[in-house]
C-alpha cells in the first residue's frame, strides 16, 4: 500500500463519521483464532516460501513474507525508506531472533501469530475505514446548510493573504476534511490530478479584483468544488481513514485496577534515573509518564498539542518543575494524581484525532499476506 497522509488532526467534539469499509482485526483474530484454519494457512504459506524443499526457511526466503507483513502495515517497500527499513529489520529479528539460522515451520507460525495478533489489536484499538471519494459527498456539502458557515470561517482565515485568488482557494480545499467529501489534498496526486485540473477547468479567479469579497468566494469556490467533484466522479480517490477518541477510558481502566497500575509504575521507575540521595526528581515524571502512556492509552508527550496542554496542566498541579526530588513512593503518587487529572479533563472533553491516508494502489493487491495459496 503506498500512502501519503495527512496530518493528524484533532477536535474537541465529534465529526460525522465516515462510512465504508472498516477494517477493525476481527478477520485477522478469527483467522488466527481458529486453529485448524491457521495452521492449514501456515502450512500452505510455509510450503510456498520454501523454495529449496529443506523444510526450513532462510532470510531469502522469508523476504516475501517480510514485504508482504510491512504492506499490511502501511509501509514503503523494502530499502526505499531509513524510518521503514528499522522496522522491517525488527520484523526479521522476530523471526531469526538476530541470527543467520533458518526458520522452522513452528518458529514460522508462532512468529506469524504473534505478528498478527499484535496487528488486528491495533485495529481493533484504532480501526481503518476505507473509503471510497467519488464527489457526492463533496457535493452534497456544498448545497447543504453547513456549506456557507464553514466556509465564512475559512475565508476567515485566507482572506488577508497576499498569494493569489487560486493560491487561496487551494488553501480553502487544504481546509476541507474527508467528512465533506474532499480527499487530503497535502496529496500530490491529489493535488496533480484532482485539483488543478479542476481549477484550470474553471478557468478559476480570471477575473476577480483584490482584496476577494467573501460573497464572490463563497460562489467561486461552490463552482471550483463543483468542478472537483466531477473530477472525483470520473477519478474516485481511495481513502484509508482512522480516528481515535481519547476520553480517559484507557486510564480509568488502568486506575482501577491496582495489580496492573502497580506493575506499570514500577515497570516504568526502572528507567527513571535517580539521584545521588536514590531520590527520583520530579523533572522526570514526563519520562515517566512516557512510560506508561501506552497502558493508559495515551499519546507520547510532544504527538498531540491538545494532549501536551493537559498534560503540562496536570504537571503544573503537582509542581513537576520545582526541582525537587521525592521518594519512590511519593513520585508513584504524584504520577498517579497526573493520570487522575488527565483522566478527568478528557471525560469532560473527550479529544478526536483523525488522519487520513490516500492509497495509490487498489486494495487486494496491496498485500498478500493474508491471501491463501493457490
């Protein structure tokens, strides 16, 4: 699957949910899940794969299944991107735990398994919907009520500019969401073969006078959307969206169950450095949290601003930044107070992330780890 996303974004309140294809794990767990069926796709995979007959698998042979697991994930092909090939190397770690030696067929299916079923929980936690942008949604935005209060606002925002009444109306499409049926356009082919195509078709801002008035911009860009959505129609833009809600649930979870929030506090103070005194100053209760952010269901500090703000209140509260340093048990304390406190503002205000990933290459072909052999 090659993909260009878009940036994460965030919102305080809930947007209208896509609809298509939701890929949530539940196929992955029930392949796995079933013993008989599993095994019988291991089998036929392993037999695949192993090209020399010897029953074993070498790095050679294990490269398809290594592109075909990174495909699934999103990932650029083998040794065409740094970030990606630290991850591909991770993946074959798995399976040779660092040597040179071949892979049993029993080695093959329990690496398999656990690959899998560490991908279909990250699904089910933040499922992918595919979708499927063919301009009706674009259009039914622009003749819909919300159609001219959404787009005051973002004439709001690029009617000072000084670029040129294209360049602002492609500022305007960078606005839109997939929720209003407008594919990311920080895509190039987006951009290349969806959008200034369709603004060159309008022949867009020929004869406007500056400064745009916003109900001159209002018509214009309805027309120009108008033009894109035909070009959708005529070229539909395959989308894989995913959303997240961070509403405190994950920590609330993890507070109340005191053998886990335990294990995970401890876990995380033996990477905490201590001082000369064996005391743990409090500058470190954001690496700490860091630590546990996944079990609380939590981004890193620094991936989300509206998270970062939380956070740095709730670490204000418990004066992280005194330069003091504390006992074990008190700065187990203090990083308890900080999750309590960011588990209180978040079921007040939930916060939704979204991003959305255009796919260039048509789905059933993108990976074929899952495809039984023939």
């Amino acid at each position: 699957m090659d993909s260009a996303s878009s940036p994460p974004s965030s919102s305080s309140s809930p947007l209208k949910r896509p609809t298509g294809q939701v890929l949530d794990g539940s196929e992955i767990m029930e392949l796995v899940g079933n013993n008989h069926v599993f095994s019988s796709f291991v089998h036929h995979k392993f037999h695949e794969l192993d090209t020399d007959k010897d029953g074993k698998l070498s790095l050679q042979e294990l490269h398809p299944t290594i592109a075909d697991i990174g495909a699934a994930l999103g990932l650029p092909p083998p040794a065409t991107s740094s970030g990606s090939d630290g991850i591909y190397s991770e993946v074959i770690n798995e399976f040779t735990h660092g040597s040179r030696e071949k892979v049993s067929k029993t080695e093959f299916k329990k690496v398999l398994s656990d690959i899998l079923l560490g991908m279909a929980a990250g699904l089910k936690r933040d499922p992918i919907v595919i979708l499927r942008i063919d301009g009706e949604d674009l259009l039914e935005f622009i003749n819909s009520p919300a159609y001219e209060p959404e787009m005051i606002a973002i004439f709001s925002k690029i009617e000072q500019s000084e670029e040129t009444p294209h360049d602002n109306i492609v500022k305007a499409f960078q606005n839109l969401t997939v929720e209003q049926g407008m594919p990311p356009p920080s895509d190039s082919w987006v951009m290349s073969d969806i959008v200034e195509p369709a603004l060159e078709s309008c022949a867009l801002g020929e004869n406007w006078s500056k400064p745009v008035s916003q109900e001159t911009f209002l018509l214009e860009f309805k027309r120009a959307a108008e033009h894109v959505a035909q070009r959708l129609k005529e070229q539909p833009v395959i989308v894989a969206h995913s959303e997240n809600t961070f509403d405190g649930s994950s920590i609330r979870r993890l507070l109340s169950n005191k053998f886990e929030l335990d294990k995970s506090l401890n876990t995380a103070l033996q990477s905490v450095p201590k001082d000369k005194t064996g005391k743990l100053p409090k500058e470190h209760l954001q690496l700490a949290l860091d630590l546990v952010a996944p079990l609380a269901g939590l981004p890193p500090l620094g991936a989300l601003d509206e998270m970062d703000k939380l956070v740095v209140d709730a670490f204000k509260m418990v004066a992280a930044d005194d330069g003091k340093a504390v006992k074990e048990d008190e700065f187990k304390k203090l990083l308890t107070e900080i999750l309590g406190a960011v588990m209180l503002q978040l079921e007040s205000n939930p916060i939704l992330v979204s991003s959305n990933s255009v796919v260039h290459e048509p789905l059933a072909c993108s990976s074929t780890l899952l495809t039984p052999s023939s």
